[in-house]
C-alpha cells in the first residue's frame, strides 16, 4: 500500500493560513488533526522566505518534532531552509527535491550526502519536463548517475515523473507515460528505488463544473495498480481520504462495512 503525505502545509492552503502567522497554538491543531487523519508523513513547503529564515523554520520544525508518529518532506528550492530543517529536526526529513536542473545538483544534491538523508528527485531538466517514457527513463538515469556521483545511492532516492495536468495538450499522454514508468521503473532502476506523485497536479479546482475528486478518485486506482510508493494529497478532501481507506482495506483483505464509508 502506498504512503499517503500532507500536502496541505503550505502559505496558500486555507488550513495553514494561522500557521504561517506562527501562531503555536494554530500549528498544534493544525498538526494534531493531520495526524488524526492517519497521515504519518507531511510536506513542509515554506514558500520563498526572504528574511528571518531560521527563527521560521526551527519554528515550523520544532512544531513537528512534538509529534513523535509524523515524519515530514522539506519541500523548498531553497538550500539554507532545507539545511536549517534538517540540523533542526529530531527524524531526518526526506529533502524535496532534486533534478537535473544545475543549482539544484550544485546547491541542494550534496545535502542529501553530508546529512545522509533520502531525498526527491523531479524528472526534469531546466524547466523540461519529459513527456515519453522512453525520455523520462533516459533522464532518470542521468539524475541516478548524478546522485551517485554525489554520494547518495539509489537506495535513498524517490523518483517523481511529475504528473502533468489533464488539461495540458499533452495531459493524458504524459499521465500514461508516468504510470508505465512506475510500473517498469523497478525492473529499470533496480527494487530499491521507489516512486512518489503530487495528485493535486491533475487539475485545477475544478474542470468545467467536475469536480477535480472524479479524476484524483479515478488516478489514485491506477497509482495503486502501478505500486506507487508515495502519494502526496489533500488530507483535508474526506471524499479523497474514503478511497484511500478503500485500497488500503481491500489490499488487506480486511472486513469491509458500509457504515465505515457513509458518512
């Protein structure tokens, strides 16, 4: 079964906005209720902080760090933030992410090695994103030398293919390719690497009146055939959440009950 992960902290969430006013007791609650609703990983992405960098951080940091069962993603472009995270953090964070882009295999790849943490790597290159699989297999490749290069071994890393919006001209051909490239990725890269998505990608808030659950319900099925490793979504969308108890119930053979999906 796939992990589920917050994605919900973050400036523009609607949930988070208290947060981001480091308001404590905003946060606990915050916190709490993610975990609450059996999330056991979250993504801390802070936004561009252009001053007062490590009073936020160890802020939003020593806020999870009181939550012993929720491990979390520091999701920033921003190699400063990512290390003030990591030195402050109780459980070491997965680093959110890498690509082939320059600064980012200059700037924030080594920080995977000198604090010995895994971390997310984007199938991109400069702005590029891959829409074939046969390209998307060729960059991975080149972001698994690079990383190895670095130190941080396949073992450590979590491949993202970048799930493209429905509504791209490109959309539905991009999406196919990144469920093949979950689905071949271990016999391609080895057992060891794993796969992540951000669902959230699909579609904008809504798509002409359908609301964006129908094609997220839909996507997570076919995430869950492909054996995805992680899935990162709103932990707030209850609808969302009902099908991800489904999955994990059915993969367990578990005793299923209407009443537990009525409400």
């Amino acid at each position: 079964m796939f992990i589920p992960v917050a994605e919900n902290f973050q400036p523009f969430d609607r949930k988070a906005r208290e947060i981001f006013n480091l308001n404590p007791r905003s946060i606990e609650n915050f916190l709490n209720e993610i975990q609450k609703r059996g999330f056991k990983y979250i993504d801390l992405n802070p936004g561009p902080i252009k001053k007062d960098k490590e009073k936020i951080i160890k802020f939003f940091v020593s806020a999870i760090n009181n939550f012993p069962e929720l491990s979390f993603f520091i999701d920033s472009t921003d190699p400063d933030i990512i290390e003030i995270a990591i030195k402050n953090s109780v459980r070491k964070p997965i680093i959110n992410s890498f690509s082939l882009e320059k600064h980012k295999l200059k700037n924030i790849l080594p920080l995977a090695q000198k604090y010995d943490c895994h971390m997310v790597g984007l199938v991109m290159a400069d702005g590029c994103v891959p829409v074939t699989l046969e390209d998307k297999i060729l960059m991975a490749e080149q972001m698994i030398i690079e990383a190895e290069k670095a130190g941080v071994g396949k073992e450590r890393i979590i491949l993202d293919p970048i799930i493209a919006p429905l509504g791209w001209e490109d959309g539905l051909k991009a999406n196919h390719s990144n469920l093949d490239f979950i689905k071949e990725g271990r016999n391609i890269f080895g057992e060891e690497i794993r796969f992540m998505v951000g669902l959230s990608n699909l579609t904008t808030r809504a798509a002409y009146g359908t609301s964006k659950s129908y094609f997220q319900h839909i996507f997570i099925s076919l995430l869950w055939q492909a054996r995805i490793d992680f899935i990162m979504l709103d932990a707030f969308n209850e609808e969302i959440l009902k099908t991800v108890r489904f999955l994990n119930l059915f993969e367990s053979d578990g005793v299923f009950s209407f009443a537990e999906f009525s409400s």
